[in-house]
C-alpha cells in the first residue's frame, strides 16, 4: 500500500530526528503523544501504540480471579500509563518523566538506579514486581497498578524477535527494526480471540510470580525466531513472505497471552495480600 509505505518513511524520518528513544521496541505512546507524531505523521487520532493494544487486550480478556477483576477495572488507566512507560534503564525521555512525576509523584529514573545496583538486566522485572507488591502492601493500589503496568511493557518487549536475540545495541536510525514498524501498521490478533492453526503453542504456567512470565516468554520469542536477521525483514506487510507474516502473527499473539497470564499472576499475587 503506497499510503502505509509513505507514513513509514514519515515516521522512519521521524524517529531519526527524535534521537535516541527507539530501537528493539514495539511503538508506545511515548512515540505518538509525547512527539506529536499523531498530528505531524496524519494519523487518525484514536491510532493506538502496539504497547496499548497489548494491555488493553490483556485487560478485555482477564477472566480470574474473579474478586480482584473489579478492583482491577477502577486502574485500568495505571496499568496503561506503565504499559505505555519506556523505562528500560537511563537515560529516560524528558517529557515521559515528568508525566509520571506529576500523576505518581515518582521518580522515574530513582527506581531505575535502584534497580540497576542490583541488577545487570535493565528492564527488572523482578524488581517491578517487588515495587508493585510493596506498594500494594503499604496500601497505595494505585501506584501498585501502575509499577504491574510497567511489567507488563517489559513483558510486551521481550516479545520482539530482535529484543530477545539482542539483534542491535546501537541507537542509530539505520538501525531501527522493520518488523517493529510492521508491527505498528498491522495488528493481526482476532477480536474477538479466535484460536487459529498452532498460533498459540503453549499453556499457561500458572507461575506464582508474574515476573516469571518474562523469561517465559524471551524463550518464545527465541524458539520462534532463533536466528533472526533484520536485515532479511521487510518494512511493509505487502512485501513480507508467508514465513514473515506467521512470524508477526505468532509473536503478537503469543505476546498476547504471556501478558494476559502475567496479569492473572499478578491478581492472585494481590489477592493474597488483600487476605492478610
Ligand atoms: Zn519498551
């Protein structure tokens, strides 16, 4: 479509303008709100990053348990804002930041630091969860919604076949992933959820920890795309093979399903609290 392939070429120039925030990483609204780029690429106003449209789904599938699902419901909008928060180590973007500071009174890039002393790996998700269940437990279920959200973006991320083969560490522009900017273009999982063909290769693990979920799905990620090679990947869904299109449909899908499991895990986890 010539159309799809224009705002590709608008938001590629984009990104590389807006230095340094991109790179192994599904779209979120960092991208479209805090650049503007819904106005300066034409885009329809209700065009939504992929990261929403994982936890949204996520959201509209919970089904258990049940007695957390209406406290759930009431901090829809802190699980989206941490879905949507790019906090995979430093340096932060500036706007994002001092969003989160005036709706949580947080700083961002503080939890950040703490998480990097005790860890090698930036994006923490055992660390996220700690906070959420901290703040649960001191009572405080808002900021509590917003650190699972924050998982979740982790878990979303570890989706993508060039995050999980740690395909690129440089933040050049040449180096953006075209599956990435497919991705953005073509959200393929059915709505309502309809199982198709092998599209989703694996049960729930019922993991105590919704944390667990993200090494659970970077192995996914890795047994679907073992050796994968950007540089073979088309930008437009017109020019990928059948191989590539199953790839983009696994991995959303799959991704999907390792979040909404890890949201499930993570109401459990505050129910227990919410019992003592
Ligand atoms: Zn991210």
């Amino acid at each position: 479509m010539k159309t799809e392939r224009t705002i590709l070429f608008l938001v590629l120039l984009l990104l590389g303008l807006s230095l340094g925030h991109c790179a192994r990483a599904w779209d979120s609204e960092e991208l479209f709100n805090d650049w503007g780029a819904r106005e300066k690429l034409g885009l329809p106003r209700d065009f939504e990053s992929t990261h929403t449209r994982f936890t949204k789904w996520a959201l509209r599938h919970v089904t258990q348990p049940e007695e957390m699902l209406r406290e759930m419901r009431q901090h829809e909008r802190e699980i989206l804002d941490g879905g949507n928060t790019e906090a995979h180590g430093l340096p932060l973007n500036a706007a994002a930041e001092k969003k989160i500071r005036r709706e949580y009174g947080i700083d961002l890039a503080d939890v950040i630091a703490r998480h990097l002393e005790k860890e090698e790996e930036p994006d923490a998700p055992a660390d996220w969860w700690a906070d959420s269940l901290g703040a649960y437990s001191a009572g405080d279920v808002k900021m509590a919604y917003y650190y699972l959200g924050v998982l979740l973006h982790m878990i979303q991320d570890i989706g993508l076949p060039s995050r999980a083969n740690a395909a690129f560490h440089s933040r050049r522009m040449s180096d953006l992933d075209n599956f990435e900017y497919m991705a953005m273009f073509n959200w393929k999982i059915a709505e309502p959820w309809k199982p198709l063909r092998d599209d989703v290769n694996k049960a729930d693990p019922d993991y105590s920890s919704p944390a667990s979920y993200y090494s659970f799905n970077y192995k996914w990620t890795l047994e679907d795309a073992p050796s994968y090679d950007n540089g073979r990947m088309p930008l437009t869904w017109d020019k990928a093979d059948e191989p590539t299109k199953d790839l983009l449909f696994h991995r959303q899908a799959r991704t999907a399903h390792a979040n909404l499991w890890a949201l499930e895990s993570a109401l459990r986890g505050f129910r227990e609290i919410r019992k003592h």
